[in-house]
C-alpha cells in the first residue's frame, strides 16, 4: 500500500477522533483503532514514514498518538 494512502487514512481517523473533548483519550483511541484494523505491514509502513519523513503531511494529533503508542503498534 502507498504511504500515501495509508496517511490519508491515519489523518481521516484522527479527524474522527480530534473532535473528542478529552484529547488525551481521542489519542489512545486514535492508536487503538490503528492496532486493531490496520495490518502490522501497515503499521510498520506509517511508522517508518514518521521514522524517515518526521510524520510529513500526518496531522499533529496522529503524530502524537503514532509517538505515545509506538510500542503498541510495533
């Protein structure tokens, strides 16, 4: 899959839950919802994105869940 692609769709999924009240919970979710629908060659390529690119066009709430969870999503 293209990275493209595949930050489009972290950024569609933070913009869902950016409008949470509790950031800190929209966060977690953001990283939750990524564990559990997106292949682990997925996650690995996005995060090799922030790794390279430094998150280059992921929304700032995507890069924060990306950074606080890593080790979840590794």
């Amino acid at each position: 899959m293209k990275i493209d692609n595949l930050i489009t769709m972290a950024n569609q999924i933070g913009s869902f839950f950016e409008a949470m009240p509790d950031r800190e919970e929209a966060v977690s979710d953001i990283a939750g919802h990524i564990k559990r629908f997106w292949e682990p060659r997925m996650r690995r390529a996005l995060l090799g994105h922030v790794d390279a690119e430094a998150g280059s066009g992921l929304l700032e709430i995507v890069q924060e869940a990306l950074g606080r969870h890593r080790a979840m999503l590794e």
